[in-house]
C-alpha cells in the first residue's frame, strides 16, 4: 500500500468531512452506473452481443463478476486504493455487458422509467439513511437473512413454474414486490454505515479511500437491484 496514504493526517485527508466523505461514496456510485448502463447500451449494439447471447461468455462473466466482489469484500484492507477502485470499475464494465441482455428484453421506454422510478425508490431511502436518528445497524442480520430466504424462496418458484405454470406470474410479482421493499431497506442501512467507516477508520486516508469504494459498492448494487425488480413489475417484454 502507498505510504503516502499513511502520511497524511485526518485534518488533510481528501474526503475532509463526513459530507465530503459521503459526497464523494455517491460520485463512485453514480459513475459506476454511468459506466454500467454505457457498457450496457453499447454492448447491445455491438458484435459482442452476438458472442454473449450465442456461448458460455455470459456465465464466464458472471463468475467473473462474483469474484471481483469476493476480492473486493475479503481483502479490502489489504488491496492497493487505487487497485480497490480498478476492481470497483472493472465490475461496473463486466456488470454493464452482462445486463444488455436484459436490455434486449424489453422497450427503451420502460427501462427508462424504471431507470427513473428505481432513482425515486433510491433516493427516498439514501435520504432516510443519512437523516434518520435511529441506529439500523440491527437490520443487517435481518436483511441478509430477508436476502438468503428470497434466494432460496427464487429457486423453489422456478420449480413451481413446471408444476404450476399459471401461479408463477403471480408468484413472481410478489416476489418481486418483497424483494424491492428488501434492497430499499438495504439502501438505508448501507447509507447509514458510511457514518460508521467515516467514525471507525478515522485519519487513516487509505482505508478511508477503500472503505467509500466499498460503500459506493453496496450502494451500486443497491440500485442495481431496484431498478431490476421495478423493471421486472413493468414487465412490457419486447416481442
């Protein structure tokens, strides 16, 4: 790790206050999506769509996805800042060509309202979570728990699909409808905890730096999530 993170004091660190801190979780956030959504349209028309629709690439990727996050997660204090932040955009990317299949799937008209219906949802619980008094530390355990249980509940109904196929419309609109209230609330708890990194880690400029990557991550994935599970209730598929 750069020494010259360890140099600096907490009154010269670059993210100064707890707003200039959060600002700036946000402003990683949101380039990633633009980076995200860019490498979506893009990859859509592109000969790369052809190869992603066409063989194994889109599950190599997801793999790829998946370990980025566990790299990210794990070793966060032991990663360089600016590799945490490659990581972080290099997500984005893959994340970004994985999800011009869903793109292809339906209208531009309504990934653009659910663009801007999951920005509303989004918006009220980040600001709930940076302006409530009340401590949400102790959603963590109950969402993760809320989160494994849609999983598993997700793989019973595509069994259900087989065996039911005309309950599975509802099923999945249910599904849906809990799964969006699940990641709003992560929203908020997510918020909230970059008072907590801000709090913990002090003057120490370097875990500070990874500790917003971290958080515009879960926030990312935050709204990546919502705008899923909107878009899925719009449900208007392309033909």
């Amino acid at each position: 790790m750069d020494e010259k993170y360890y140099t600096i004091s907490y009154a010269e660190s670059p993210f100064g206050t707890l707003n200039q801190y959060m600002t700036r979780t946000f402003v990683w956030m949101f380039a990633g999506l633009l980076v995200t959504f860019a490498v979506g349209i893009g990859t859509l028309y592109s000969p790369l769509a052809y190869l992603l629709f066409n063989s194994g690439l889109y599950l190599i990727l997801c793999i790829a996805e998946l370990a980025m996050v566990v790299v990210l997660s794990a070793r966060i204090d032991k990663l360089r800042p600016s590799t945490a932040t490659s990581l972080f955009f290099g997500y984005a990317v893959l994340n970004g060509i994985n999800l011009s299949i869903v793109f292809a799937a339906y209208a531009f008209s309504t990934l653009v309202l659910a663009f801007l219906v999951g920005a509303l949802y989004f918006g009220i619980m980040a600001l709930y979570g940076a302006r409530t008094q009340r401590d949400l530390s102790s959603w963590g355990t109950l969402l993760s728990g809320a989160l494994i249980t849609l999983i598993v509940v997700g793989l019973l109904g595509g069994l259900l699909m087989f065996f039911i196929p005309g309950a599975f419309s509802t099923f999945d609109l249910i599904l849906c409808a809990v799964s969006l209230v699940v990641f709003m609330a992560f929203t908020a708890y997510d918020v909230q905890k970059l008072k907590y990194y801000y709090s913990y880690f002090g003057g120490d400029a370097a875990m500070l730096h990874k500790s917003s990557i971290i958080g515009a991550l879960s926030l990312y994935l935050d709204y990546i999530n919502i705008f899923l599970y909107v878009l899925r209730i719009l449900g208007r598929h392309r033909d």
